[in-house]
C-alpha cells in the first residue's frame, strides 16, 4: 500500500499482538493505535473507509467512523472469518459495514443464511501463485520444508517440534522459511548447521517433497504451489483442550481447521492440532506424504479441485473496481 501511494499512519509490525497475553503486555501500543487511527479519520474525513481482516481492531473503528463521520461508507475487504467462530460478529458487520467483499467461495452463501449480503471477488493468494511458473514434480529436490508461522509466540511453540519430526528423514534436507517481518536471527537459536532458511518460500515449497505448516494462510499456499503437507496448530494448555475435537460443535461452526480442509469441504490434508501436535504423529504423516504415490497424488487432485473452487478473478482488483464504480 505504501509503494501505491499510500501514507501510513502506522505500521502493522506495531499491530500484530496475537493471545490475551500479548495484548496486554503491549497496552500501551494497542492504546496508542486506537488513538492514531480515530485523530486520522477524524482529521481527514475520508468518502470511504476500507477495513482489511484484523477484527478486533476494525470493527472498533467502524463503529467509531459511524458514530463520528455517518457520512463516510464502510466497505470491509477480507471480512472476520464468522463462519469458523464469534458468529455473532456477523450481525455487527452488517449493521457497521455498507458492503463486504469476501476472499472465500463460500462466504456469500453463509452471509445469505442470515439475510446479509457478502459479495465474492476472488482469493489474494490464488491470484498471486496463478502467475508463478509452475514446477515440475519429476523435477522436485529431496527436500521438507517447515513453515511454522508469521508471529514469534507460534515460531517458539511451534519450530522446535516441527523441526524435530522433519528430522527423522535424514536423507532429506530441512529449509526454514522466514515470515517477512520476523528477522533471521530470531530462528537461529533452533537450526542445525545443515539446515537453511529461507525468504523465497514460494519457489522453495513448490519444489519441496513435503511441508509441515502451521495452520493458517500458509497451508493455502502450500496446496496451491502443489505440495504435499500435513497441517499443525498449537494451543495453550494443549492437554487440557484435548477434547477439542468433541467439544468443536459446541465451539466452533466449523468441521475443520484449514483453509484447505473448510474450502473443498473435507479433510484433504492431516490437521494436528492441540494435543494432536506431537512429533511422532507429525513424523508418522510426512512418513505418509514422503512414501505413500496413492494418499499423495488423492491429495495433489484435491489440490486441483481447490483451485477451481477459488476461481482466477484478481481479488483486489475487484474489490477495488466495486468499491469506487458504486456509491
């Protein structure tokens, strides 16, 4: 947005506070952006505010921009995932936002279940890996690729495990891939000399054997570069939530975890979540991945029907088109 043109009232590396915990060991900070954000809008009055995820600090500010500035219209671009968890939060968005515009296929169709309208403009990431040049699998290098997340708290949690179970195979070489905003001297406490890191994470999954990946965007990347993968996600108290998967009706709108699992509808790669997070059951799947051609290539076909589901249309393009073509 900045290299568009745009002028940045604050960064978001000063915004990413992920868990109670961190919020509140950053107070201050949150305090501080709240207030940034309000004396802009105020002082700019803008036509039109455009809200991009990030809920919990959105959706505080849309309802300050239609208290203070009612004139402005509300689009919100990349909407709270309500069909995973907070529905709530659904009637919230209708009544603060004047539009919607979803990066999900499914999502209009939820939004219609409760008498809203959320209109689908394409996925972000599908449209970005559609332009790569494409790899060939006969050409694939011996390799296991661990995405262990964008935040530090999930590097910490998650790295050490996930490093530990790539291990096992040692006939394959380990690459680390780097979350932009994170700097290379946070990950090498926990490499081995033999082991890299690397911010080409594109071209460097689409050539690897397998992906271990903490759950989130990542694992839709993953599946459209084409890698096969087994998906992980830590929580606190781990055993304690360990029946998560019986208590998930009553908690989340959900059956799966992933983008990958939610979009297609079924679980097309192995999720390990909670206390289903342990190296042996994340060693045992890439086992899988690494020496099963029949449970790997049903997953590459569930990769390709993922890829028609989200469709090819440039999703900010669209959205943008929507937004200053209507009132």
């Amino acid at each position: 947005m900045e290299a568009a043109g745009c002028m940045l009232h604050r960064h978001i590396r000063h915004m990413a506070f992920m868990g109670f915990a961190a919020v509140l060991s950053h107070w201050r900070d949150v305090r501080d952006n709240f207030r940034i954000a309000r004396e802009a809008l105020l002082k700019e009055q803008p036509d039109v505010l455009i809200l991009i995820d990030y809920p919990s600090f959105n959706l505080r500010m849309a309802a300050f921009c239609k208290q203070h500035l009612p004139q402005t219209k509300i689009y919100y671009y990349i909407p709270p995932k309500v069909w995973a968890w907070k529905r709530r939060r659904i009637h919230q968005i209708a009544r603060l936002c004047d539009r919607v515009f979803g990066i999900f296929p499914f999502e209009p169709a939820f939004y219609a279940k409760y008498g809203y309208s959320c209109e689908y403009v394409g996925n972000p990431t599908a449209e970005e890996i559609a332009r790569m040049p494409r790899t060939p699998r006969t050409t694939r290098i011996p390799s296991i690729v661990i995405l262990p997340g964008s935040r530090p708290s999930e590097i910490t949690h998650c790295l050490p495990k996930m490093l530990e179970a790539a291990r096992r195979f040692p006939e394959y070489a380990i690459t680390v891939c780097a979350a932009p905003n994170i700097a290379n001297d946070f990950y090498t406490p926990y490499l081995r000399s033999n082991e890299k890191l690397t911010r080409e994470t594109y071209q460097i999954v689409q050539q690897a054997s397998a992906a271990i990946v903490n759950s989130g965007t990542a694992t839709l990347e993953t599946a459209l570069l084409g890698c096969p993968q087994v998906a992980v996600y830590h929580l606190a108290c781990a055993k304690l939530l360990g029946l998560i998967r019986w208590a998930q009706p009553l908690v989340f709108s959900i059956k799966h975890f992933t983008l990958v699992n939610i979009i297609t509808g079924k679980e097309v790669i192995k999720e390990c979540v909670a206390n289903d997070f342990t190296v042996d059951k994340v060693a045992e799947e890439v086992e899988r991945l690494l020496h099963d051609e029949a449970y790997k290539n049903e997953m590459l076909a569930s990769y390709e029907h993922l890829v028609s589901l989200l469709g090819n249309q440039p999703a900010a393009a669209t959205a943008a088109e929507r937004i200053t073509s209507r009132p």
